[in-house]
C-alpha cells in the first residue's frame, strides 16, 4: 500500500489531444478542442470528512487521513501531486430530447490519471472544485447535500454489482455556496463540498456529440482512437470494421448498466446524453432516487415533472434514444450506412436478454419462453402497482414463498413490503397463486432458490431518506450516520443484523420531505 501523498500521476488524456491554449476559467465558448486547462480554486478549511476504505484498498491506497491535512488539500485540489495536470473536459449533450450545445465539466475538474498495482489507470476527477471554462453561469461548486448523496451512491451502486463510477472521498471546504434548491426563487447559502470521484474514463457520449456538431471530424476520430486504445484494447484499430464493433459494445455495455438499473430499483432522473459513460458506466448522480413504492412512471427529478423522460419504466427506451445520437456522431467513422442500426439492435437484443436473466434470478425461477415470462412479468406488475408496495422489501420477501405456500401465508409473508395493510387486492393473489405453479413446475430446491433470490435481490440500499438523515446530521455536526450509512452499503446483500433498522420501507414522514422524494437538479 502506498500513501495518497507518495503517488504519482499521469496525463494521457492531455498528452494525446488537442488542448486549449488559454488557462484562464472565464466561462466561453471553446471551439477545436478535447478540454481546457484549469487550476481547482482554493478552498478555506479543507476538511476530509470520510473515504471509501474499500476503495483505497482496490486502489492499493494506504487508508486516508480524515480530517484536516495533507490529503484533505489533495482531495479538494489545494494541492497537486505529482504528474498532476489539471483540466476540464469539453463535451455537449441532448438534455431533455434537446440538443444544448456546449456544456463540459462546469465543476468537475481531472486531476490526472493513477495507476494501481494491477496496471489499470484510474482518473481522479474533483467535483465541485470550481470555476472553468464550460461552467456558463454556474459557479462551479458543490454543495454538501448532493455530495454526500453522489459520494455515497456511487459506491453503494458498486457493491450491488451495478457498473459504475465511484467516489473515493467526501470533503467540505468551509466556504458556503448559495443555491436556489426547487428553483423558487428561496435562494439559501450551503456548506460546500467536493467528491473525488474515481474511474476508468469519465469521457461520455457529448464528448463525441460536440465535435460532431462543430464538425471537427479529425478530433473525433483522435478521441475515439483514444478510447478504443485505452479501454477496448481487445479491438483492432487498423480493422477498417473497428468502429462499428465499438459500438456495439458500447451499446451492449449501456443495455448491461440500465438492466442492473431496473434490477435494484435505481431511478437516474437525468439520463441526457451528456451523462451517458461511453464505458457504460453509471455516471452523474444528481436528482436520482430508488423505488421506495413501485411505479414505472415514477421519477424522482422535479425537473423532469411534466413530461416524465427519464422515469424507471422508460430508462430502456432513452438508454436506446440516446445510442442512436452517440452512433450519429460515429457516422462518418463507420463503413456501413447501416451501422447504426446494427448497434441499436445489439442493444435491444442485449438489454432483452440481461433483463430476462436478472428478472429469472430475483423471481428465483428457471428460465421460461419468452411467451411465459412475459405471463409471470405481467401479473408482477399487475401486482406490485394494486397497492404500495416497496419494491425492494417485496422481493426480499418473496423468497420466503415455497411452491406449497398458500396464497393466505404468502400476503402474510409479503406484508411487511405494503404501505397499506388494509385488504389485500386480487392482483397480488393471483400472482401468488401463479408464482406457486411455477415453482411447482421448475422443482428447484428451495435452499438453492433462495441463494439464488438473496444474491440478486438486495436487502439495504442507501435510500433517499438514509442519505437525508445523513445529510442532517453532518449539518449538526455529528458523522456517526454517515459513516454507519457507509459501512452498511458494502454487503447490500447480507442480513447484517446490526444495521436491521437501515432496511425498513420509507418512514411516513419522509413522503414529502424535501430529498427524500422528488429531487432537483440544484447542487
């Protein structure tokens, strides 16, 4: 294990694409480039309030020092390390189904990329660490409560299995940061923060999409090259076909990442294009939220209110939306005018496919014709959205159920998952008495079913009212919930009988508590 401090990093981002020659963070439009020099901007009181222990470790990190200190400098950008060359990269986007231009990192800024002792190289990235180049009217900051809610999601995500980036630490910088939360016009000044987040690449869709739209198809071509190099290295960059194979795998990548999505319950609330990781990962925790109630049509970005975009049960269909405007980007890459088509159906066929297997595991059931999982999956629907249900509850739940479970015993099993303990709706019966037949038919063990349900079916999340309680009680001074909140996030899938309280269904209180349902983009 080496220390933060020891290290050393490296700049193949910078060193193999074309650059701005200004260094100044006056936001502008920045035209012929891949990303633009800038210095973090100092912060007062750099405190490192906590880090991801299991990320030090798979980073052959030495632990960090929390606190103020040498790290807490490094990990709000008040100091560089070796090798470290800081930049904001410059990317556009489709927001909201609209082309926007321009956007780039308006607070995150790279620190350069680390490589751990297996080899693999690591991009430090600052969130929050201000002013640059792409920041438009921003300023550049983070606020604690989005901070600590992306610092904590991003590895909860990891240990769920889910492909993601990750956060190695969570800073406050003792400046305060004025917000306007639900865009109300009750602006108030917030404790400042930053996350180091940490990745492969954080190089998404809009890093293509600009320099298409400005037309600069030799920059492109330099930055898909780069990838493909970097992270795709199986593929051959001098087959004339490399291209189109590339896409392809992004798009089976992205239809991986959105089925782990529906799989645990993770609503994004913000899947524009510019928040699409060309490595399929999942990136830019802002308005998210999990199914605390099951409902497809449920998103948790106010925002995204009227015409509900990015809800749970429309996440396939903009994941797919938003490939088609990554391969229009690629075109004038590809050889085949049908390339783009071709990369859509591998999405199409590889999201059926995981999303068929994942469903097969959390149901504990063999696997079915296509005809006869849609039967078992239409009346879970049905089921689920008869009465509130907690979804992750449910499921968990659900593996208590054997093939010679009545009806009657499985509502009993199931009630703990119901918001509402009044009768029980013929929906939920009638999966039952389905889901018993169909154990009956596969003859499973019930011991290697459950095993199979209890891996796939996660029994803690850091749902939104956790992390609120959380964000509270850091705003009181106390770190004792968040670091619980942490620990607890490493084993989703075992009982963890000291954190028992950490996996109830969402208070009542917390319905409409601000960050606890419906979230803004404000941060």
């Amino acid at each position: 294990m080496q220390s933060l401090l020891s290290s050393s990093f490296y700049d193949s981002f910078v060193s193999e694409l074309p650059g701005d020659p200004r260094s100044d963070p006056r936001p502008r439009q920045v035209a012929g480039v891949s990303y633009s020099f800038v210095p973090a901007t100092a912060v007062s009181k750099p405190d490192l309030l906590a880090y991801s222990a299991r990320l030090c470790e798979d980073l052959g990190l030495a632990p960090l020092q929390t606190g103020p200190g040498p790290d807490a400098d490094v990990l709000t950008g008040n100091r560089l390390l070796s090798g470290m060359k800081p930049y904001a990269s410059c990317y556009g986007g489709h927001q909201f189904g609209h082309w926007a231009g321009q956007l780039g990192d308006s607070r995150a800024i790279s620190l350069g990329e680390y490589r751990d002792p297996h080899g693999k190289m690591w991009e430090f990235q600052l969130k929050g660490a201000g002013l640059t180049a792409y920041s438009r009217r921003g300023d550049g900051r983070a606020v604690l409560r989005s901070s600590l809610r992306e610092f904590i999601c991003s590895e909860a995500m990891h240990h769920l299995g889910v492909p993601t980036t990750r956060a190695l630490s969570l800073a406050l910088t003792g400046d305060e940061v004025l917000r306007d939360m639900f865009y109300d016009g009750h602006a108030a000044f917030e404790p400042g923060a930053i996350v180091c987040r940490v990745a492969p690449s954080f190089i998404r869709f809009g890093n293509f999409e600009i320099h298409h739209v400005r037309r600069e198809t030799d920059i492109l071509k330099r930055l898909a090259n780069y990838v493909i190099a970097g992270h795709y290295s199986h593929l051959d960059v001098h087959d004339p076909k490399v291209y189109q194979q590339w896409f392809n795998e992004i798009a089976g990548r992205t239809a991986l990442m959105v089925a782990h999505w529906m799989r645990v319950g993770f609503v994004h609330g913000v899947m524009n294009t510019d928040n699409m990781s060309v490595l399929g990962l999942t990136i830019d925790y802002g308005p998210y939220g999990w199914m605390d109630v099951y409902d497809p049509d449920w998103t948790p970005n106010t925002t995204d209110a009227a015409t509900r975009r990015y809800r749970f049960g429309n996440q396939a269909q903009v994941a797919q939306w938003n490939l088609e405007k990554m391969g229009t980007a690629l075109r004038t890459l590809f050889q085949d005018e049908d390339a783009i088509d071709h990369g859509l159906e591998c999405y199409r066929k590889s999201f059926e496919a995981y999303y068929a297997e994942m469903m097969r595991n959390k149901l504990g059931i063999r696997e079915r014709t296509p005809y006869a999982m849609r039967q078992v999956l239409s009346a879970l629907d049905r089921s689920l959205r008869a009465q509130e249900t907690d979804m992750t509850l449910f499921f968990r739940l659900l593996a208590r159920v054997d093939a010679d479970t009545s009806v009657e015993a499985g509502v009993r099993i199931l009630a703990d998952a119901f918001y509402d303990s009044g009768q029980t709706p013929a929906a939920v019966q009638d999966f039952l008495q389905l889901y018993s037949a169909v154990l009956q038919e596969d003859h499973l063990p019930g011991l290697e079913r459950r095993d199979v349900m209890q891996r796939s079916n996660p029994k803690y999340l850091p749902r939104n009212y956790l992390a609120q309680q959380a964000i509270d009680a850091v705003m009181q001074g106390d770190r004792t919930v968040l670091l619980r909140l942490l620990k607890m996030i490493e084993r989703p899938y075992d009982e963890q009988e000291d954190f028992a309280d950490l996996s109830a269904k969402r208070p009542e209180w917390a319905r409409h508590k601000a960050g606890c349902s419906a979230l803004s983009c404000s941060s």
